[in-house]
C-alpha cells in the first residue's frame, strides 16, 4: 500500500513537474512572421496595385488569432497610404500560415510625392507592416505581442493613357447579302430594308431579316497605350471586350503591336455573325449614333528589377 502511494504521488510530482516545464518552455517562445515577397499586382489607368506575402508562425500548442495588420507605405520619406486590415485570421498552433494584402497606390500622389516624378524611370516605395497578434492563454506570456517588418520595392514610374480610334464597320456586299437571302429563302424585297440599314436607316424589320442571314460584319479600331512618364514599359499583348448599348458583342486579343518608345499601337480586327445581332445594336449602323465602350487589358512586360513576371494592365474598368 505504500509503495503504491509513493508511486502515485511520483507521478503526479511528475506531471506537475513537465506540465511547469512545458508553460515555461512556451513561455519563451514568440510567433515569427517573414514578408516572402513584395510583387505588382496589377496596374490601371489610375493606380498600381502591389501583394505582399507574408508567412506567420506560431510556436505554440495553441492556436493564435491576428486581430489585425496595418500597412504604411512611404514615397520619398512621404507617407501616402495607411492600411488597416481587422479580417480575423487564426493559426493553429505549430502552423504556418501564409497571407497576402494588397496596397493600392493612385498615380497622382505618387507624382506629387515624388521628385520629377515625370521624369523617372521607377521610384522605390518603403512598406512597413504591422501584425498584431493576440496570444494563448498562457502563464508567463502578454496578451498580445506586435510584429513589425520593413521592406522595400522598386516599381515603374508610370502616367498611362489609353485611346481607342478610328472605329470603322465593314459591311457585307449587295452581291454577299442577295445569295444570303436566297439561302435563307427570304423574299428578295427584304435586300433593299438591309441595304438601307447598312446606310443608317434605321429599320426594325431590317434587323430582324439580318438575324435569319448568315453573314459577316466586320469592326475595327485602333487601340494606342501611351505612358506619358519616362518609365519603360513594354506591351506584349492586348485582350478587349467591347460592348454596345451595354451589350458585349466581341471580344478578342492580339500579339501583333508596333511598340515605339512610350507608345504602343495596334490594329484590332473582329467579325461578328448577323445571326447573333441584337436589336439593342440596331443604332450602330447610325454612324452619327455609335458610342463602343473597350473594356480589358494589356500584358505589360517591365525590366527584371521592377518585375520579373509580366503585369495586367486593366483599362475600361479601375
């Protein structure tokens, strides 16, 4: 009987003494956090976008909560955007868990922050981050503890603008539209309403003939990016919606662009069938009436050290 009391109390000596060694132990640890790698994100006609990705440890057994992160970003020791993100994040313990937040920068204040920022090629950007981290219950550490990191990125010094021009509708030929109509076994009076239509009068009943023919209209416009800053840029590609009487007609891309200096051109070229055509375009054969809206973006290619990956160029759309 005393041997088994002895042997009871030894082990709860035990416990006690490895569950005081283990408080201890976790007592000393501290969560650890790295920001991996500061990219651009995106680019608009208005802004640059840039993702940090950031890693946190937590060295615990249990699970520690982020109650929020606070990012400062400084041009020319001018601070131009203070961030505060309080979306709740948890980290179970002995994990690391990777995130990312966005900065988004406008244009305009980074050229009013920056000296001769129209004549710059890039301009470095400083990022302090903040995390604030709340901590387990456990003896011996504080409630929370904050992380603080400082990192640099170099990005282009951009101004761009964006135009389209010289829209132009290429219609099918008398000859194209009568063998149409005989395919389609419609009544040849209906070549007169989709001629006229062609010519800008307007004809409801026209429209509706052009949906039974199978015939090809073509549209093409021109699409110059032009960067108004020093920056060097290169444009690799260009993808296009455009849309009429918020209608989305045709889309398209092209790889086929004369880039000179800090102007970047090219000719866009797309057909669409007259079996698809929409009553709501019936005012684009009105040449006086026609208002396209382009929405997309470029593929914009930067030197290594801005980035390595290529970047969107969203424009239509911010």
């Amino acid at each position: 009987m005393k041997r088994l009391l002895k042997l009871s109390v030894l082990l709860i000596a035990t416990a006690i003494f490895s569950s005081c060694f283990t408080v201890n132990g976790e007592a000393k640890k501290r969560p650890l956090a790295k920001i991996d790698k500061v990219s651009i994100d995106s680019v608009s006609l208005s802004s640059i976008t840039l993702k940090i990705d950031m890693s946190i440890n937590n060295p615990y057994i249990l699970s520690v909560d982020i109650n929020k992160a606070i990012m400062e970003t400084y041009v020319e020791n001018e601070r131009l955007v203070y961030t505060v993100n309080n979306s709740p994040l948890n980290i179970r313990g002995g994990e690391t868990m990777k995130t990312s937040f966005k900065v988004k920068l406008k244009w305009a204040e980074l050229d009013k922050a920056s000296t001769n920022y129209m004549d710059k090629d890039d301009l470095t950007v400083k990022i302090i981050t903040v995390v604030d981290i709340k901590l387990p219950d456990i003896p011996g550490l504080p409630e929370t503890v904050m992380l603080s990191y400082t990192t640099e990125k170099i990005i282009p010094a951009l101004k761009p603008e964006v135009s389209f021009k010289n829209f132009s509708l290429v219609f099918p030929t008398k000859e194209a539209v009568s063998k149409a109509l005989v395919k389609a076994r419609k009544s040849p009076l209906a070549l007169v309403r989709i001629l006229g239509l062609f010519a800008g009068k307007q004809n409801e009943e026209a429209a509706k003939d052009l949906t039974d023919l199978d015939l090809m209209i073509s549209l093409n416009f021109d699409v110059i990016i032009e960067n108004k800053s020093k920056g060097k840029v290169n444009i690799d590609s260009i993808h296009y919606n455009v849309k009429y009487n918020n209608i989305s007609f045709i889309s398209g891309q092209t790889d086929l662009l004369l880039n000179e200096g800090q102007i970047s051109k090219a000719r866009m070229g797309n057909d669409f069938n007259t079996r698809s055509f929409h009553k709501a375009l019936i005012s684009l054969f009105d040449e006086k009436k026609r208002d396209f809206k382009v929405e997309g973006y470029a593929i914009m290619i930067f030197p290594p050290e801005i980035s390595k990956e290529p970047v969107r160029l969203n424009f239509g759309k911010d």
